[in-house]
C-alpha cells in the first residue's frame, strides 16, 4: 500500500462556526459529563473482530490485534507477508478470542442501553454535534452520505444507537474537532453496517450481525461484529489511542492525538518462476535399411537329355528264294538214297549262305546308324 494514500487524522480548531453551535446542541452538550465512555475490557487491544468469520481482499493493514469467535475463519491475513498484515497485535481464534466475543456482549448491551436524544433526520451528512446519545428516529437507521463533524472535550462521549442499518456512502468522513477523540465515539447498530469505498470514519462499531467495509477505507476505530463476519477490501483500520483531561495542560491547547500512519511494508512480489516444461528429445529413429531379400534363385534341374534312343531298322529278312530243283528221279533205290543225300546238302548250302548274306546287310545297317549317329 501507497504512503501517498490518505490518513484519517483528527484536527483541532474552535472558530466561531463553533460558536454559533445552536443552543439545543449547547444543552446536550453542557449534560454530555454525564455519559460514560462505553465499558470494552480485552477488546480495548482489537482493531477488528469477526464474528463467523474475517475476510480479507487486497493488502488491508490492522493496528491492533484480530480475532474471531465463535466462528474459526481468518482468510487473506494467514499468509506470512500477506496480503493483509496486522501490526501492532496478533490473531486470536477460539478459545484465545472467546474473552473478546464476552467483552462484545457486554459491550453492545450498555451501549444499547443508554438513554438519548431521537435524531428525526437520520441523514448525519452536514451536520455538527456535541457529545451526547444519538438515537435515530422511527426509520430505526442511520445515513451518512458527506461530512459529520463530531466536537468536544478530550473526555467527551459520543453514542449513536440505531435498530437496523448505518450505511455510509463513498468519500463520506467522520471528522474530530476540539479535542474529541475516536476512543470516544460508539456506534451500537441492531443489524448490519457498511462503509462505503474510500470514506473516513471514526469510532467503534459494535454490530450485531455483520460489517461490510469496502475499498480503501480508513478506520480510526474499532470493527466489532457479532453474528456475522468482519469483509475487509484494501483498507486500514487503526485502533485508537485515549487521551484524558489529566494530560491536559489548560494553559495550552489540548493535544491533538494524530493516529498513526501505518505504513505496511512493501510486499515484494517475486516473480512467478515459471519451470519450462522439460523438452524429452526422442531417441533418433534408425531407420534400419531395407532387407531387399534376393529373389531365391531356382536352378532349374539339369536336363538330361536322354540318349536317342535308335530302333534299328527292321531287318526284313528277304524272302529266300529257292530256286526248285528238279529232282531227278531216282531210278533206284540206291540212286534214291543218293539223291536224298544231294538233295539235303543242297539245301543245308542254300540256308547257310542266305544266313550269311543276312548278316552282311544286318552288319552293313548297323554300320550306316553309327556313322549317323555317334556315341556320347
């Protein structure tokens, strides 16, 4: 958060726009040493307590402790170093804040329970009042949407009371004057208050549901829900400091107690480290080489070629040609034995040389193949 950003600061001054305070403020005025400042025990060291829970958006500073009870939720404080951060206190939660939520109780019943003046108009805006009890009118809700100038004495008290809302508007602010003090200043609200974007307000809130407080707001006060839960957007709440009559020096001008400027410290960012993805580099592919199978190689089996096979030639035995042969006629028996003997001789010759003769044209046939035909 910026140190430029603006400051609630409470200022003192009497001029004679106080002076011309009507006379019906002067009479409340004059009774307000009767009003007590409104009994808050242990939560006299809280800036904010929820009741179901506190949230928180943005980096909001608290001077003074947290808590929440009954409830158990703190978000957007839980991180060390933020986004909220609390200075000057700690985080209380069940049982450590259970005293707080007691002294709450308390707290809201005595301011509730105090006699005052009904406020007709429940617009606050441009209006100047003295301490006293302001209860607002029969709309039971109270409105503020410019400037309202509180003015008093150190010790001066100031209650408002109202049985549903307080609902301020956007840039509103609650302005200390004469020596007033925001430990002063109680807001007892029946239901629920809201605080509009960049408004100043003084006091402490005690609600009894919730409390809604939105961007850049400055709070010189307390936030005190009861029921519900405590909504914080980038704001600053400061619990405030007393101080009495007996540090008042009436030769001098009373003191003017400036709440202090809470300046969180700068929340260093780091930048998000953003880890690459780590790039897996595919294993190389080898693309093996193609097996080009050779085409298997037949080799046709071997031809034998068979040897030719050579009929021979039919040998056609010529017909033996027989001459006939006139046989004599044998006179005789002895000359027909004779001429047997002749004649089977003859023809035992005439078989012997036609064999021969068959032989010679076989051998010369076979001769002719040879020549033709050779041997392998």
């Amino acid at each position: 958060m910026s140190s430029s950003r603006p400051f609630f600061r409470p200022v003192a001054f009497v001029t004679s726009a106080v002076l011309a305070i009507p006379l019906a403020l002067l009479s409340v005025s004059s009774a307000s040493a009767a009003v007590p400042a409104v009994g808050l025990g242990v939560l006299t060291d809280y800036s904010v307590l929820g009741g179901s829970a506190v949230t928180n958006t943005g980096p909001s500073v608290l001077a003074g402790s947290l808590g929440v009870s009954p409830g158990t939720a703190i978000s957007g404080f839980d991180v060390p170093g933020g986004p909220g951060v609390v200075v000057g206190g700690s985080i209380y939660t069940p049982p450590a804040a259970d005293s707080a939520r007691a002294a709450a109780g308390t707290a809201y019943l005595d301011a509730a329970g105090r006699t005052g003046t009904s406020v007709p108009d429940v617009e606050l805006g441009g209006k100047t009042l003295v301490a006293g009890v302001y209860t607002a009118g029969s709309t039971g809700t109270f409105g503020l949407t410019s400037t309202l100038t509180l003015t008093g004495d150190v010790d001066d008290v100031w209650i408002f009371q109202t049985d549903t809302t307080l609902i301020t508007a956007a840039a509103s602010s609650v302005v200390l004057s004469g020596g007033a003090q925001a430990c002063n200043v109680f807001w007892k609200v029946g239901s629920s208050a809201t605080l509009g974007a960049s408004s100043q307000f003084a006091g402490t809130i005690l609600a009894a549901a919730s409390i809604s407080v939105n961007d850049s707001v400055n709070v010189v006060g307390r936030l005190i829900a009861g029921t519900g839960a405590v909504t914080l957007i980038n704001d600053v709440i400061t619990r405030p400091a007393c101080v009495t009559d007996e540090d008042d020096d009436d030769s001098t001008p009373p003191t003017v107690v400036t709440p202090p400027i809470v300046i969180p410290p700068t929340v260093v960012i780091p930048p998000t480290v953003v880890t690459p993805p780590t790039v897996v580099t595919p294993p190389t592919v080898v693309t093996p080489p193609t097996v080009v199978t050779p085409p298997t190689v037949v080799t046709p089996p071997t031809v034998v070629t068979p040897p030719t096979v050579v009929t021979p030639p039919t040998v056609v035995t010529p017909p033996t040609v027989v001459t006939p042969v006139t046989p004599a006629v044998p006179t005789n028996q002895g000359e027909l034995a004779a001429t047997g003997l002749a004649d089977s001789s003859a023809l035992l010759l005439g078989a012997g040389f036609i064999m021969l003769l068959g032989a010679a044209l076989v051998g010369v046939r076979l001769r002719r193949v040879d020549v033709k035909h050779p041997k392998i």
